[in-house]
C-alpha cells in the first residue's frame, strides 16, 4: 500500500467519525484546517539529504578511526582452545 493510499484510508475513517458532530464543530475543523494550509509549515527539525551525505571530516587517519572502532566493541571475539 502506498503512502497516498494510506493516508487516504485514514481520511475516509476521519470522515466517519466528523460526519457524526454538529456542523459547528465541521465549520470549526474546516476553520483550523484552512489556517494549517494557509501557514507555511516550518520543518526546522527537518535536515536536509545532503546532512547525511558526503565527506566525514576528521583529522584522524583511517588507521585512527579503525582502532577507535575496534576498541569501542562491546562483543570481541575471543577463541578459546579445547
């Protein structure tokens, strides 16, 4: 299912269930939604995809890195003789 069919799905059970108030209530959910639409949405918290891609900056060498790695493992692998 995708994304347009679902929030379709979920519109027509939002409608079952504003189809049962006052039209006071319809007129005042019809008010607040047009002012979401109406405002700009801000997605401050929102990064964009170039955030999650492209250069790690870092003065430490490749070999650096890898130890940090290696030594920041919970799980080491120790082989045990019989």
């Amino acid at each position: 299912m995708t994304t347009l069919q679902q929030e379709r799905k979920l519109a027509k059970t939002y409608i079952g269930y504003i189809e049962k108030l006052s039209p006071e209530v319809k007129l005042d959910i019809i008010k607040k939604l047009s002012e979401k639409l109406e405002k700009p949405t801000e997605k401050s918290d929102v990064k964009p995809d170039s955030y999650f891609f492209g250069a790690w900056k870092t003065d430490q060498t490749i070999e650096e890195m890898i130890e940090d790695l290696e030594d920041s493992n919970f799980y080491k692998r120790k082989i045990i003789d019989f």
